[in-house]
C-alpha cells in the first residue's frame, strides 16, 4: 500500500497561499499513535519534497517516553538503521491559529516497513479489497480540556466558567460550549483548513469533557490519519486559549472515562451496505462479522487499551464495556448497533480508550471480522437490558493478561503478522514493567504505617 506523495506544484502553491508560515512540522505516528518527527523551514520544504526524510527506524519502537525499547529487537541487532520517508499528498496543511506560524504535513516511510501502523492497518483493508469490498470507518473521540498550569505539568483544574464537580454532570447541555466557544471554533476552524471531516461536538458527562465525532470514511487508513490529526487540531487550539486537550483514557479514578468508538460497515463495488438487513431477518454477513469481533475481542484488547492508565477506565456502571456483548441500541455492550437500517447498518465498537492509536484500533476490528466472514462465526444471542448482568466471555481488563492473549493469539499472528505481534508485545511490555516498579505517593498513603 503505497500513499501518494507531496508534488513540486502542491508544495509551491501551499507556500504562496500561506506567506505567514515559518516552521512546518514533519510528523509520522509511532505504534503509540503518537507524533515524532522534525520541524523544518519553509525555504526547506522543496528539498524534503524532492528527496524525502531520513529517520532512524528505532522511532517506531519509542515507548511514550521517548525511550527506544531494546526488547524488540529492533535496536541493536540491526544497527538502527535509517528509513527514508517521504510526505503524504494532502496532509500538508496549516495550524491556523495564533499568528498562523505553523504547518504540517505527515510522512511515510518511502518503502514499506512493517512496523508503521497505517501499514498495518492497510494490510486488512487488502484483504477485503481482494473480495471486492471496502471498509466504511468513523471515529468519535471524547477529551478533557483543563486549565493550562503556568509550571507546565498537568492538572486537571478545570478552565473558569467549567463544572468541576462530577456529580454534577452536564451531559448534552450548551452551557460549557458556551463558555468554551472560541476554543471550539478554533478546532473547527482547523478542522476545516486541514479537510478534516469533523462532525457534530456534545458536552460529556465528566468536568470539561467533550466528544467530536468524524464523518463516515470509505477509506479506512484515512479515517484513522483524520482521527490523529484530529487529535491535534485539539491540542493546538486548547494551547492557543492557554489551555490543555488530553485524551488519557482515565484522568481521574472519580470521572467518566474517555473512548474512543470506531464505527464501521462493509460496502459493494456499487457502495451498497453489505451488512444491510434482507426483510425482517439480521443479515449474516454482519451476524457473522459481529461473531467474529466477540470471538477476538480478548486477543486485540492490548490494541484497545494501549497504557497503564487506559485499564483504570475498565469499571462497572460506566458505559465502558467488560464483556464481549453485543446488543441493538445499547450502550451498556461492546458491539453496539446503532438505530437504523439499510444504507445506515453499521457496528459502533465501543471498547477502545481514546489514547489509544486509530491505526491499531481500527486494524483489529477489520482483523475480526473478516475473522467472523471468513469461518462465519456466530455471534450467539443479542444482548438485552443491562448487559453486565447477563454472561459473557469477560474481556482481559488487566494489562498484563490483555497482553499475554495477544502474544498468545494466532489470530494475531495471522491477520497482524508474526514480526509485528511480536515486537508490539515486547514494545508493551516493557513499558508495563517499567511503570508498575515506580513507588508512588499511594505507596507510601496506603502502606507506610503497616505495621
């Protein structure tokens, strides 16, 4: 899968519709989902144009520190070898806030390279391009946003004029819109400039929380690139009004969680719902990509929640899932289908924290059903009511069990690859050791005076 490339022209005509840009930044998303790259000048940009970037291909085995992470093998044993990328036609685009100084564009690597995520979930798209069908993706994202500490670290303090109290949620109400207007502006003002597809906003039910929601997608690697990107038309309009945007999945052990819900359906050459019902019965493709999707939840649960902190989300009587259910009009399931029929069916997976990365997420969705299509799995009875009450194979909600499932897993070895499911597991793993041998001030609260 190869995306096409920045031309000479496209370049040319950028820099002479934006005169006031003076740094542009060149950014790939590491298996973190996270942005690396340079920031160059625009007298440079011909150049990178012309001959692409050279990065060493260790960025893609960066823990969220920043740390390269010789577990994987991808150090040492190969010399840390430089790959050459090259940027992705039409991502180039300004950050149209403040001054308007800055710009983007993001870059892939020239040649295919196992590791990069948009890769990755390439691969799966493939897989039903050969069957003559295509993928139809859109991400919702919920967020916090905070008032900007003069220190820099991170509080959650909420901007002025914002609930702080989480019993007292605010859920699909203006009020906080309001007062948070001109931020939201700024995002859709970027959204706009950049093509993102942004659709509706709400106001979330915790202090400050809000959710965007992006368009349906026929292009699956799109759809999550948008969502990314996104993520930080978000952070660059929350900095301009002296404010922070995170998307950590549990900021606060007393407030709603943040996820990340990916819809998706299957469409015909002609653009017709595969998954569309025939009469009165549920069509069995879907039943069976949904019985796909419950039979490998457990194995992708590590691409859903991909830290320490997204596994705090995993609590009852929070619309966050714990099962592998699935259920119409239900948002007490993971498998949610959404009112509406025809052209509209569609399965809204409602399991990943929104830290996680687009790519991965939505790559182990497409993994399970095609999963489900191809053994015609079924997806055994429709949840109903409260799904917590009722049984169902449980999903891995500690980190460490999440990912021995997915080392474990020959579905992930046969949809994701051998190499990639292995230096993932180890990527993670030693990012979960790491952070589970820190002491923290709960250490000492809880158990400093035991006797």
């Amino acid at each position: 899968m190869t995306l096409p490339r920045v031309t000479a022209d496209e370049a040319t005509a950028f820099l002479a519709a934006n005169p006031s840009v003076q740094w542009i930044d060149i950014i790939l998303f590491d298996l973190n989902g996270m942005p690396r790259g340079k920031r160059i000048r625009p007298a440079d940009l011909a150049g990178v144009v012309k001959s692409g970037l050279m990065l060493p291909a260790s960025v893609y085995v960066l823990d969220p520190r920043g740390n390269s992470i010789a577990e994987t093998g991808r150090l040492w044993e190969t010399g840390d070898y430089d790959i050459k990328f090259h940027l992705v036609a039409g991502t180039l685009q300004p950050v149209p806030v403040g001054a308007g100084t800055h710009a983007q564009a993001v870059m892939v690597p020239e040649d295919p390279y196992d590791l990069a995520p948009h890769l990755i979930l390439g691969a799966q798209v493939e897989r039903f391009k050969k069957a003559g069908q295509t993928p139809v993706v859109a991400v919702e994202l919920e967020f916090y946003v905070t008032k900007r500490r003069e220190d820099g670290t991170f509080g959650l303090e909420t901007p002025p004029g914002v609930c702080s109290d989480p019993d007292q949620p605010m859920t699909f109400m203006f009020e906080e819109m309001d007062t948070l207007g001109p931020f939201i502006d700024d995002i859709y003002r970027i959204a706009e400039k950049q093509g993102l597809p942004v659709d509706a906003v709400m106001q979330e039910s915790g202090p400050g929380q809000f959710e965007i929601n992006l368009k349906h997608c026929d292009d699956a690697v799109k759809a999550a690139q948008d969502g990314l990107l996104l993520k930080r038309a978000i952070k660059a309009a929350a900095r301009a009004h002296d404010l922070e945007a995170t998307f950590m999945a549990k900021p606060h052990h007393d407030w709603t969680g943040s996820g990340m819900h990916i819809h998706v359906s299957l469409v015909d050459a002609k653009g017709g719902n595969l998954f569309a019902a025939t009469g009165d019965k549920m069509n069995p493709m879907f039943l069976h990509a949904i019985g796909g999707l419950r039979a490998t939840m457990p194995d992708f649960m590590a691409f859903w929640a991909q830290s320490a902190n997204a596994y705090r989300r995993y609590v009852p009587e929070s619309y966050v899932p714990l099962a592998a259910q699935w259920g119409s009009n239900n948002r007490t399931v993971a498998l949610r289908i959404p009112f509406g029929s025809g052209a509209a069916t569609r399965i809204e997976h409602r399991v990943a924290g929104a830290d996680a990365n687009p790519y991965l997420v939505v790559a182990g969705i497409l993994a399970g059903i095609q999963h489900g299509i191809t053994n015609k799995i079924d997806p055994g009875p429709e949840a109903t009511g409260d799904a917590a009450t009722l049984d169902a194979p449980e999903l891995p909600i500690a980190w460490v069990n999440a990912l021995s499932a997915f080392k474990a897993s020959p579905v992930v070895r046969d949809y994701i690859g051998t190499d990639v499911q292995d230096v993932y597991y180890k990527l993670k793993t030693t990012e979960r050791v790491s952070f589970e041998r820190i002491v923290t001030s709960l250490d000492h609260a809880w158990y400093a005076q035991v006797a």
